[in-house]
C-alpha cells in the first residue's frame, strides 16, 4: 500500500512527499484503494454478461452515501493496512479520512437507505445497478447564527472526486414539452427542449470484496454547448442559456422530502432521472441479445418512492412508441418489471402533479397516464368511482405506482398494515396480494464495524469473526451477557467511544461534557412529526425540577440534538431555535452544575452520525404513533447498544419485539388512539390542564425564559401547544416524563443496563439491511445471489 499510495501521490496528483497536503495524501490513498475495486468490479460486470443473470435496478432521486473512503478499506479488508500504510508516511490516519467531504445526495432516511441497500446488494451478489441524479449540490449546510439556521451551499465536487468515473460515452437525449404528432399511423413525441444525460459511475464494494455493483449518476449536459450565432453578435449571456438551463437539471438536491413540491424543475428532475436509466436499461438488455418481450426475466426496476414513477408510462411509451409493442403487452411487461416502495403516509408528501404541468412537460406521457388509468378500470370494473390516477386535475403519483408496479411495499410492519388500510383500501381490495411488507435495514458493515471499532473488536473477540455478513449471529452474545466481564467490557468499550464523542464536542462546541454522564441523543431531521418538541418540553421540565433542588441527587445527562430543517418550514426552524436558546439557558445556569447540558452540533450528516450513535447511551425515537413509516436511525442505535425510549411507531414495534419489551423504554399514545384523541377537538387543551409540569414548562416559554431579548418570540408555539397540537405532544407528554424518570432510575443501575444495552446488540441482527434485501429479491425482484 506505501508504495502504491506513494506511486499516486506522484503520478496521479503530481506531488512529492515534501509538498503534499492532507487532500494529496487523501487522494492518493484513494486511488490505491480504488485500484483493489476495479478488478473484482470488471469480473462481477463480465459474469453478469457471459451468464445472463437478472439485473436489479434501484432508482432513486436520493443517495445519502456519506464518506467512501474507509468504507471501502473496510470491505476490502484493509482498512489496518490502509492505515499503517498511511501512518508509515507520517500522516495522521484520521485526518486523511475525515478530510472526505460527506457525499449528501440525499434528505434523510430515504436516501441513506438506497445507499445501505446498494451497499448490501453487492455484499449478497445481487447484480444491479443504482440510477441517481448527480447534484453538483447535495443536501445544504447547516450553520446557527443566534440559534437560528441558516443555510448554506454545499459543494462536495470542489475537489477532486476519486470515487467516480465519467462516462462520456453512455449519454442519451431526454426531451422535454413540445408536442405529440401522428407520422405514418405511428405516435412521435417532438420535444421542445432536449438535454444529454450523461453517466457517471461509482463502484459499491461489497463485503469482503466479492462482488461489486454500479451506482450510476446522471449528469445534465446541454444538446448544443452554446449558440454561437448570438456570441458572435456579442451577446455572450444569451449565448450561454442552453447551457445554463441544462444544468439546472442536475444543479440542487431539493432540500425535503416531507412535503410535495408541484415545480416543474422537480418534475423534470424526475423525468430526466427515469428516462436516462430506462434508455440505458433498454439498450443494455438489447445488447445482451435479448427480445423486449422478455424484459421482465431479465430486468427488475424498483422505484424507491414516488420520485421516480414516471418509470411506468416512460416503459410503456419506449415498448409502443418506439417498438411497436401493442399497449397490452406493454402494460403488462411494465407492471412485471416493476416495485414500488412506498416510504410515507404523511398526505403533504404523496405527490400530485396537475394535469396541466404535466401535459406540458411530458404530453406524450400525460396521454400514457390517462390510458393505463383506462386501462386499469377497464380491467378492473368494481374499481369505485373515486378511485384512480387522474382525479380532480391532477396525476396522482401514489396511484400511478401502485397501478404500474406487480408490488408494492411498506417499510415496516406497522407501515404497511396502515398502507392496506388508510392510504391505498381499494386499490388493495382490487389487488389483495400486490402490497407485502420488507422492514427497512442498515448495513453493519458501515454502521458497526467501522463506526465502532471498540464494540466491534469485543464482538470479535467473542463470536468469532464474520458477523459482518451474517448478523444473526448476535445472538451468540446472549451466552456472555451473564458474564461480568464480558459487560464490563461492553461498558468500556461504550466509555471509549463517549470519551472521544466528548473531546470533539469540546473542540468543535466549546463545551464542556462529563462521559460519564448519561448520553441521550436526538438525531434525524427536524419534524413536528418527528417530536424534537417533546424532548425540549421535557428538558426544560427536568432543568426546572433541578433547580428546584439543587442538592438532591440528580442523574447527569447530556442530551444531544442533531439535524437540519427545510429551508421553508418554520415551524421546524422555530423548534430549533427554542433547542439552541434553552440550551444557552440551561448551559450557563450555576444551579445546574453541569447535571444537565444541552448540545446541538450544527450540520447533521452521516459522518456525524457514525460519530454520535456508537457514544449514545438513550435513543430517542419518540415521533406520533402512525407517522414515521420505519425509521432507520432507531436500528443504527440498538445495534451500537443504546437503549430506545420510544412511541409504538414503525419498526420501533418490532424493534421491541426483537430485543424484548423489557429492554426497551415504551410509551405514548399508539396509532389507533392517536386517530381517537384526535376527534376530540380539545385533546391538547385536556392534556395540558392535568400537567402542572407541562403548564410551568409552556408558561415559562410563553414568559420568555428562554428568549430574554424577545419574550414574545414563542408566543406563537405555545399558543399553537394549547389550541392544536396535532402531532399530540401534550397528550403524551407525561407518559415521555415518566419513561425518562424510569431511564434515570435504570442507569443508575450498571449491571441492569449493561445487561439491557448488551442485549440490544446481540438481538439486532434483523434488522441487517442484509436481510432486507433478501425479501426484496425474493418477493419482489425474483433475483437469485451470483455469488
Ligand atoms: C440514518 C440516518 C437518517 C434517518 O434517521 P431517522 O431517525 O430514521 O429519521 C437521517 N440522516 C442521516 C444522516 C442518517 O444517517
């Protein structure tokens, strides 16, 4: 590896030792590690040709990849070499790797699991393909000023990006409006506007470098670089449009995926993304000498969300349009090709596009989507009047996936039980065996083995290798846990990871944190679902319960915040502002006497995630029951062994069921009483009048406690607490007081925790996204391993 790292360092970045910089040597150790995935990437690539296998193809409109760099190493099985390598050179292991900028194609959740499930497609030899957008933008960073956000443009592409290899030569034109002409009895679609889709591939690695897979990003290029006529006469912005205007396509990340957005640079962004990754999927299968009528043996498509939905009526125009399948034939190979991951139940996130738009953007399509909707009814006359695709002037995108697809999945138990019966009944009454269940998973290959080297190592120590691929094998730990020494070690192993979590909020925060304190972590999106409300309400109760008795024996606690909130969504910017200004009453109190300390790191991501999570001791997974459709942040932390307080809410349920209900901290409202509280008008008002605790906590607010300068800046909030409350923060809040109360009362007993917190380890496996791609393949994909 010296050798090689230093061959790149002078040959690929044009320096010597003397001279280089941190990104030189970061560089250089990349392309030596890139070097290693080329070969078995090459020989997955030709098995998949000279055999046939069915490829997997996941599109999504998010990645949230994070750093590659060390993931790779650790795939590979060299992450020790790597290092000392690395370290031989005289440079500091963690340096190289942290000097990675995060790659944030994505949101949240959603985006973080396509890339733990491409991640786990090329462990499992899954052959596939991920279809995404490559932003020149990612998600935005996130800064406080005064405690508020403000956002800022991220540009991971400034530097050099070692992972990724243009491909000048797979491009495709993807039009856009214009209009529909019939020419010789056939449909042609005449674009208004064209632009090139042109590929950019990363290799994913799988574990233990036996397989590997392809990420496929796409880029926006103008058909005409630019309109020399115009430059010619001196009007060099004008010259310059097509250009601009292509590039928009691939420019930002929309910044939520919480709510619907009807702009047409969205649906375009859609658009652009499906029909590159259908052209490329066509042509590829072409090439394998196969016919189109047996596309579906050969080539499944997921859509990950509704995002990518326009998938279906595109198949349908390329298989008639273009090849002359009769519609019938074409319907059906779609709906045989296609799944469709349902991902929320939220109404404000299903998208809908009105007609108008979309007839305007993609005309061809839109006469597509009204003929699969008459399609549908034809062949599925019960279908009642209020049902359909096109309804009300808009194409309902929910719909039009479900139709299109021969599967359609929820993301967890719960979730999917609430798709059956409160998003799609009828179209579920119609299609009794399409909707089936594939609980979400992590890769523990990312999320323990590098994110936690010490309990990994102590894993090892006591199973054996090879838990990474094969994640059940946790149990095996359940022999030690009646062992002290094992959970001494366990403890220690946690202790080691909270002592580094509290030196580095020390440098970067400037505040001063006990380890030994109980770590309670709060990290995902800012929501009102997601209840971050709930958690600040409960802080300021205990802040206040301390002071009024500063001598008594209180737990410590570190309760830590994480997460960014959409650029236009107030109500999530005001909750974060109310996080950082209790915290800058709470820090700063005497009284207190650090027995409490509120931390909020500016800029979630997933760098920052592998940082928090193997520290944490409390999980706070605590959102309305029936409104977060799995979660995944809850499995990262139960398998690092953090304890949940949690709401019976998506695989927070079977979260529990796996690692015990007496290992987990359960409480709140469930779904179905959270839809009967709600008929009561007054639920939040009822709540608050039997909580002194609540009333003290929201008077306090209301009299600015927290916001000296400005006492009426929560006026709004507790007003809102009182007369709405829709995602029932009062009505659970005394329930959430109590758990926390018997949290204390836990952690105050070592051997009792430890033997909880171990427990979640070794009853986590699952909850492998190993596993979940196994469902996928087999109930959906109908794809065997080439392994
Ligand atoms: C896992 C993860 C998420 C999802 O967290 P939830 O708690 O399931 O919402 C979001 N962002 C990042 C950076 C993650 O790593």
């Amino acid at each position: 590896m010296r050798e090689e790292i230093l061959r790149h360092l002078i040959y690929s970045m044009g320096k010597d030792a003397g001279h280089a910089s941190v990104y030189d040597w970061r560089m250089a150790l990349s392309f030596a590690i890139r070097d290693r995935i080329v070969e078995p990437w090459f020989a997955a690539t030709k098995q998949t040709w000279e055999q046939g296998h069915k490829r997997v193809y996941y599109l999504s409109m998010e990645f949230l990849i994070g750093r590659m760099l060390e993931d790779a190493a650790i795939n590979l099985g060299m992450r020790a070499a790597c290092r000392e390598a690395i370290e031989s050179l005289g440079q500091d292991w963690r340096a190289v790797v942290e000097d990675e900028p995060d790659a944030a194609l994505g949101n949240g959740g959603l985006g973080r699991l396509a890339a733990c499930y491409m991640e786990s497609m090329a462990t499992l030899g899954c052959p596939g393909y991920g279809y995404g957008i490559r932003y020149e933008h990612g998600l935005f960073r996130q800064r406080f000023e005064g405690g508020q956000q403000v956002e800022t443009p991220e540009d991971w592409l400034k530097q050099r990006h070692p992972w990724e290899f243009e491909r000048p030569e797979a491009a495709y034109e993807i039009g856009f409006k214009g209009g529909v002409e019939t020419r010789n009895g056939k449909t042609v679609w005449v674009p208004a506007e064209t632009v090139i889709a042109e590929a950019f591939d990363m290799p994913v690695i799988g574990w233990q470098g036996k397989w590997a897979n392809t990420l496929r990003l796409w880029s926006a290029k103008p058909t005409t670089l630019f309109d020399l006529a115009r430059f010619n006469h001196g009007d060099y912005t004008a010259a310059a449009e097509p250009e601009t205007l292509a590039r928009t396509l691939s420019r930002v990340l929309y910044p939520d995926d919480t709510t619907y957005q009807g702009k047409e640079l969205r649906l375009k962004q859609e658009y652009f993304l499906t029909g590159a990754a259908l052209h490329d999927i066509i042509r590829r299968h072409l090439a394998g000498g196969f016919k189109l009528a047996d596309l579906a043996k050969h080539v499944a498509i997921q859509m990950n969300d509704t995002h990518p939905a326009i998938a279906g009526p595109e198949l349908v125009r390329i298989l008639t349009d273009l090849y002359d399948m009769p519609f019938d034939d074409a319907i059906a190979t779609a709906i045989e090709c296609l799944g469709y991951t349902n991902h929320t139940l939220l109404p404000e996130a299903l998208e809908r596009w009105a007609t108008y738009l979309m007839g305007s953007v993609l005309p061809r399509h839109m006469q597509i989507i009204e003929q699969i909707d008459a399609w549908h009814l034809r062949t599925n006359p019960s279908r009642p009047h209020y049902v359909g695709i096109v309804k009300h002037h808009e194409v309902r995108m929910g719909e039009l996936a479900f139709v299109t697809a021969h599967k359609v999945n929820g993301v967890s138990a719960l979730h999917t039980e609430l798709v059956k019966q409160n998003l799609f009944p009828e179209l579920h009454k119609l299609h009794p065996d399409r909707i089936v269940n594939e609980t979400n998973g992590v890769t523990p290959r990312r999320w323990l083995r590098m994110a936690n080297p010490a309990l990994s190592h102590l894993i090892s120590d006591t199973i054996g290798e090879g838990w990474e691929a094969d994640l059940d094998r946790l149990r095996e730990l359940e022999l030690s846990i009646e062992d002290k020494g094992f959970r001494d070690a366990f403890a220690a192993a946690k202790r080691v990871n909270k002592e580094a979590l509290s030196n580095w909020i020390g440098q970067t925060q400037g505040v001063k944190i006990d380890p030994d304190a109980l770590f309670d972590v709060q990290i995902k999106r800012i929501h009102e679902y997601k209840r971050q409300l709930l958690n600040v309400l409960q802080t300021i109760a205990q802040w206040h319960e301390i002071r009024n008795d500063p001598t008594a024996d209180w737990q410590p606690r570190v309760k830590i915040f994480g997460g960014k909130a959409a650029p236009g969504y107030q109500a999530a910017k005001e909750i974060i502002r109310l996080i950082n200004d209790v915290a800058a009453v709470v820090n700063n109190d005497p009284y207190v006497d650090g027995r409490l300390k509120i931390i909020y790191p500016p800029n979630y991501n997933v760098s920052m995630a592998e940082r928090l999570i193997p520290a944490s001791d409390l999980s706070e997974q605590i959102s309305t029951a029936g409104k977060e459709a799995s979660g995944t942040g809850n499995m990262k932390f139960a398998l690092n062994g953090a304890l949940t307080i949690g709401t019976l809410d998506g695989a927070n349920v079977e979260i529990r069921e796996q690692v015990g209900p007496e290992n987990f901290f359960l409480f709140g409202l469930t779904a179905q009483e959270v839809m009967k509280h709600r008929e009561d008008p007054e639920h939040a008002r009822h709540a608050i009048l039997e909580s002194q605790t609540l009333q003290d906590v929201l008077q306090m607010i209301a009299e600015g406690r927290f916001s000296p300068d400005e006492p009426t800046r929560y006026h709004g909030l507790v007003h809102n607490m009182w007369h709405s409350d829709y995602f029932l923060v009062a009505s659970d809040f005394e329930a959430y007081r109590e758990s926390q109360a018997e949290v204390d009362k836990t952690f105050a007993e070592p051997d009792k925790w430890w033997r909880m917190a171990a427990m979640n380890t070794a009853r986590m496996g699952f909850f492998s996204s190993d596993r979940a791609i196994r469902g996928y393949m087999t109930d959906i994909w109908g794809t065997e391993s080439a392994l």
